[in-house]
C-alpha cells in the first residue's frame, strides 16, 4: 500500500460522500467493543501518494472520475496520484481484464464511474467479484460514482447495492456521492 494512509482518505472522505465502514468495523461498533483505527489522525504530510483504477463506461462517467480525482488531489493534498483507467468493454478483453485485475490489486481505491439505465454488464460485475476477493480486507475502498439521465443512483438501486454489498462482503470501505451534496454541484 502506499505511503499516504487509506484510512486516512476514508476518514477525510466523509463530507461528500457516503461512507460505509467495513463489515469488521460495523460488528465491533455494534457490539459496542469501540474501533479506534491508527489512521484516524488527519494527514499532515502533503508529499504522498495513493494509486486508483477507474473504471468507465462512456465519456461523461470518465469525466466524472477525472474531476472526484482531481477534488481528492486538492482537498486532501495528494501530491501524486498513480491511476490506471479501463472503458468498461475493454474488460472483455482477457489480456486487459487480467491487466486490471492486477492493477487493481494494488491499487488503493477503485472508482466504478457508470453512466447509464441499464444494470452493468456481466464481465464488470466479474471484475468487481474478482477484484474484491483478492483484496485483504481493509486494504482497499471503493467508490460508485452512478447516474443515469444525469441523476445519481438511489442508494437502494441495483447497481449501487451491488457495490456496496461486494464492498461489504470484502471488507472494504465503500463510497457514494451524497445526494444532497451532489444535487447542489
């Protein structure tokens, strides 16, 4: 993992986004045990690094990823940022999935950027599954940037309970833009 802490990014996250910890997390706070994290502390250091994969499917989902990149560089000082980025069709591509899947793996974040009414396609799901399962649990977040028709997804829709489940089921954290939020941007 890099230098820049993810605990510390997920943390900081949480004004724009919704947050949902770990499924580790959320049994501990629930069984009333307390989680004190060691990466809870604000991150002072302005010279780290975090790597993401985004993943796309048209130009208005890649664009929506470029600029949550660039808000997270800016507000939370990331002086470099590694990221690897993949239409969603090129993952029908066994070379390019097996290249994403690798990339992913190190990655810090991976961002799901998907613009559309229909539910993702089969090889994206795979991708996430497979993705997911390598990771160690809290080692790696995910953040859902959906819309269709220019409107974020509900938290209750199909896609975004897909990546919040396999999100949960992993161990990692997972993230969403905040509605209120987002309709004033």
């Amino acid at each position: 993992m890099s230098s820049l802490s993810l605990g510390n990014l997920c943390a900081r996250l949480g004004a724009d986004y919704e947050h949902f910890t770990t499924a580790r997390e959320h049994v501990k706070k629930r069984a009333g045990t307390g989680f004190q994290s060691t990466d809870a502390s604000p991150c002072e250091n302005t010279h780290q690094a975090l790597s993401f994969v985004v993943v796309y499917n048209d130009m208005h989902a890649a664009l929506r990823a470029a600029e949550a990149l660039e808000r997270m560089r800016r507000n939370f000082r990331i002086a470099q940022q590694r990221f690897m980025s993949a239409h969603v069709a090129q993952l029908n591509e066994p070379s390019r999935f097996d290249r994403m899947l690798f990339d992913a793996n190190s990655a810090d974040m991976i961002i799901v950027s998907y613009n559309s009414p229909i539910d993702f396609p089969l090889t994206l799901k795979k991708w996430i599954g497979d993705c997911l399962t390598q990771k160690r649990a809290g080692e790696s977040a995910v953040m859902a940037l959906l819309s269709s028709n220019e409107r974020i997804d509900a938290p209750d829709s199909p896609r975004y309970q897909f990546l919040k489940n396999s999100a949960w089921a992993a161990g990692a954290d997972f993230f969403a833009p905040r509605p209120d939020v987002a309709e004033q941007t």
